[in-house]
C-alpha cells in the first residue's frame, strides 16, 4: 500500500525511518474523509437510514461516487457542519495543526457537565446502544456518580439517567464548554 501511494505522489518513504504524507497526500486524505462525512450525513438526514448502518454504506459507496455526485450532496446539506457522529464534514488544512483529541464521558469526574461532541462509528452494537439511550452529539450530560472500580458511570441527560460501562463512557468523547 505505502508503495502504491508512493508511486501516486502521496507519501514520501525513506528508508528505517518510515513515510510521511506529500502536500498532495494530505490533500487526497482531506477530500476521502469529507466524502466519507458527506456520505454519512446524506444517508442519515436524505434517506433516513439507521444511525448505526451509516459508516458501512458510507464505506461501500465511496469507491463508486463522483466528484460531482459529492459536490451536489454538499451543496445540498449545506447548512449540515457536522456528520451524524459529531465529525466536521469541512476539515481545515491540517499543516502544523496539532491534534485535538477531545476528553471521553469516562474521564469526567463526578458533579461535572458537558456536552457530547463525537461517539465511535466503527461498532454497530454500540451505535445502537446509543441512540436507544439518546446518547448522541449535542445532548448534555452530568456524571452523578463514578465506580471506577467496577468500571461504571452514572451520567444524567435532561431527565433520564444511564449506567454506562467503562467501554461506553470511553466511546463518547464530550466538550466541557458549554457554548
């Protein structure tokens, strides 16, 4: 693979010391993980698919699309910033930006609120989980109660109140600003 994006001028590779993407790779990068967002967002709010299904038609369709079937589906969502699973679909150059990795619900302490800003999309079960508990980027949490020691949080949304394992917690990355 490395070598096949050498040969596109994707990457540049020396020898014991790894690779490292060309101006043009970065590019190429950008453009695959906004169709990708694009596609997911399409599915989601155009055909109304199931939230936990979204990643692997986004997947299936990708090598298939146009350029121009892309453009129209931006054009069309607008006014949608983010992919159904808190991503940005429009992702800035990313030269000297560092990497942000925002907290996940399990490294909360108990008392604080925030607001949850992505979730994993890669475990279908998981997706499913969450929407049946409406745990989903936008909504507002506050941690009740922490038992590390089982690996259990208790988060509280508007008036419901979830249990989540370590594994879930750790899946729904939140923002502690509030705006």
């Amino acid at each position: 693979m490395i070598q096949r994006l050498e040969r596109k001028g994707f990457v540049i590779r020396r020898r014991y010391h790894g690779a490292r993407l060309t101006a043009a790779g970065l590019t190429a990068g950008i453009d695959a993980v906004r169709t990708h967002r694009l596609l997911e967002a399409w599915l989601y709010h155009e055909l109304e698919m199931p939230w936990e299904r979204l990643h692997g038609e986004a997947e299936l369709l990708e090598p298939v699309v146009s350029e121009r079937f892309i453009q129209r589906i931006g054009e069309r969502l607008e006014a949608i910033t983010h992919c159904p699973y808190g991503r940005p679909i429009q992702i800035p150059d990313l030269d000297g930006v560092p990497d942000i990795v925002p907290p996940s619900s399990w490294s909360l302490s108990s008392g604080s609120t925030a607001r949850i800003v992505e979730v994993e999309d890669s475990d279908s079960a998981l997706l499913r989980y969450l929407e049946a508990h409406d745990l989903r980027p936008s909504v507002q949490l506050t941690v009740a109660d922490r038992d590390a020691y089982d690996g259990f949080i208790t988060v509280q949304t508007g008036w419901a109140t979830h249990v989540l394992s370590r594994r879930v917690a750790s899946a729904i990355a939140v923002s502690t600003s509030l705006d």
